[in-house]
C-alpha cells in the first residue's frame, strides 16, 4: 500500500537534483510525479521509496 495521495509532494532520494515533485497520477504500485526539473517521471514504488516532503517544509524548498 502507498503512503501517499495525489497531489503530495515528494522528493526522489537517490534523485535530489530532480527537485520537488508532486504526485500527479497512482496506478498500482507506478506514480507519476512531475519533478522541478525534470518533469514528468515514471516511478515504480515497488523499486523506489519516495520521501513526502512536508507541508511545512515545501515553502523552505520552494524559496
């Protein structure tokens, strides 16, 4: 089971020059997640533990 929702931001931790991404689809164990900088990307979650990012700190990342 996945322990996030659409629209949740996400950092990729083998990754962190992508930037911040927010989940954009969740289908099975594959997400779609729309990085800073470098768009959309297929991740399979089976694979990759995506790290939620916080509400509190998005606007420190974001600045």
């Amino acid at each position: 089971m996945l322990y996030f929702n659409l629209g949740d931001f996400v950092i990729h931790p083998k990754r962190p020059e992508w930037g911040l991404g927010q989940i954009q689809s969740i289908v099975g164990m594959n997400v779609t997640v729309n990085f800073e900088h470098v768009g959309k990307q297929m991740i399979n979650c089976a694979l990759i533990t995506l790290d939620v990012v916080p509400q509190s700190q998005r606007q420190s990342k974001t600045s």
